[in-house]
C-alpha cells in the first residue's frame, strides 16, 4: 500500500482538480476515485495518512460518500485522516465536517483534520454560473488555500475549519435526502439537440443514466450530482425550469477524459 491514500468524489471537477493538487505535493500518494469502491462491500485501508475529498450536496455529505464510509476499516498504522469539503458557499452554510467526524468515529476512527474550500458552485438551478472574471478569482483564491492546506496537512496539523449553524443545515441535508431527493430523477429532460453520444450516462457515478432510443433516460438512484448536465457536450440537457438559460462548469483544469475514468468501471 501507498504512504498516503487519497478518497475523492467529483462531479464537475472542484474536487479532482483539489486531489491532484494534494497528490503532486504528497510523496508515495495514490489517488482513488470513490465510485471506483461502490462494489465492494468492505473497504480495508493499510496506509499512514488517508484523505477523503469531496462536493457538498445541500449542505452536507453526498449520500454515495456516507454508504462509502460505512464500508471503511482502518489498520493500525492509518495515523493521521484529514477532509477537505468544496463548495460554491461559504464556510459556514455547511455541516459536512461535522457529519463526516460522526461517520468516522462510528467506523472507529479519528478525524484529525478538516478544512472548506471555496470554489465555483455547479448547482445551477439556484444560480448561475459567475462571470468569468469571478470565475478565475474565486479558483485563485481557492489555489491558495489549497497551498495553506497542503502545509498543515504536511506537518500533520490537527485543525478544523468552523461550521455555523450545524442542527438546522443538518436537518436541510436530511430532508432533501429522505423526502427530495427519491424524485430528482423525473426533473431532468433532454432537448432535441441531443445527439445521442451517451457521455452523460458515462459521467453518472452511480450509472443511474441509460441510453433508449440514443436518449438518455434517469433511473431512481440520481445523486443530483448535475455532472451529465454540466458535461453534456450539446449542452441538451435541463433539470427543472431554471437550466436553460444558464451556464455549464467544469474546473477548468480537469478535462471529461479524467472524469470518465473515475466513474465506476
């Protein structure tokens, strides 16, 4: 096994490009992509330092990281388990580093770090896309926090970034998934623009997208995660009645080739 190991989810990009970044600087790293895991039924992790980096959905943890915890068992010699949650929102509207130290410890394990990154949001049935000079400064700044963090995580620095209102945004996260998130996959639609190349169905985490007819079709297990609608190349595909007009993301130094691969096999 590797030194260090790095988990990561992403659905446009914010996440990958966080992980890459983590693995050039951090000697003996290996990187393993989530969706890779959703087989296996028990995950045994032998390494000195283990970190997880992922999105937030609706103010906490994607339901597909939580089942992945669930499955983790950690040897002896995992020393040090930091986090790292990216998000188009501040701090603290946010209650995954809280969620993730009580999934950890139900496993048994310590969270001994946990740091927000401030990125570009991808939920675009709330907002829009910002401009690209917003853009580029919003990913600048993350960069740099990227590099702050890289130092603590370096050293072994027991931190965590501060969360506000944890019950309530908890309780947000909760609700969306017993009672929203069961019926997103009917909210999405398809364009006649569609052109039938399938990428969507390949980006889907959780292959929830099938193709009938050269049309992509959503299944019940949708993670609203908006990769196939953000990576659609004809851009053909809407979710609500909000979509339409607005823009696609992907952080721009991740390419669809490297978010193909990391779906699940």
């Amino acid at each position: 096994m590797p030194k260090t190991i790095i988990y990561y989810f992403s659905a446009t990009g914010n996440s990958k490009h966080v992980a890459n970044v983590l693995a050039s600087n951090i000697e003996d790293c290996r990187l393993c992509p989530i969706p890779h895991t959703a087989q296996e039924e028990s995950i045994y992790i032998d390494a000195d330092m283990v970190g997880l980096v992922i999105p937030t959905h609706y103010f906490g943890v994607p339901p597909l990281v939580a089942a992945f915890i669930r499955k983790l068992k950690f040897a002896p010699s995992v020393n040090y388990v930091f986090a790292i949650i990216t998000s188009g929102s501040s701090q603290y509207l946010n209650s995954s580093l809280k969620q993730l130290k009580k999934l950890f410890f139900v496993q048994g394990q310590e969270l001994h770090a946990g740091y927000h990154v401030q990125m570009i949001s991808s939920y675009i049935p709330l907002s829009d896309i910002p401009a690209p000079e917003k853009l580029q400064q919003t990913l600048a700044a993350a960069d740099k926090k990227i590099e702050r963090m890289i130092h603590s995580i370096l050293i072994r620095k027991y931190h965590y970034d501060s969360e506000g209102m944890y019950t309530p945004l908890q309780g947000i996260n909760r609700y969306w998934q017993k009672h929203l998130l069961p019926s997103t996959y009917t909210k999405f639609s398809c364009r006649e623009s569609c052109t039938g190349c399938a990428t969507c169905a390949k980006v889907c985490p959780v292959k929830n997208i099938t193709m009938a007819g050269q049309r992509p079709q959503w299944r019940k297990d949708c993670q609203e995660c908006l990769a196939c609608l953000h990576l659609c190349p004809s851009e053909s595909i809407e979710f609500g009645k909000r979509t339409a007009a607005r823009q696609r993301y992907r952080h721009p130094q991740v390419t669809v080739k490297e978010l193909l691969i990391d779906r699940l096999p």
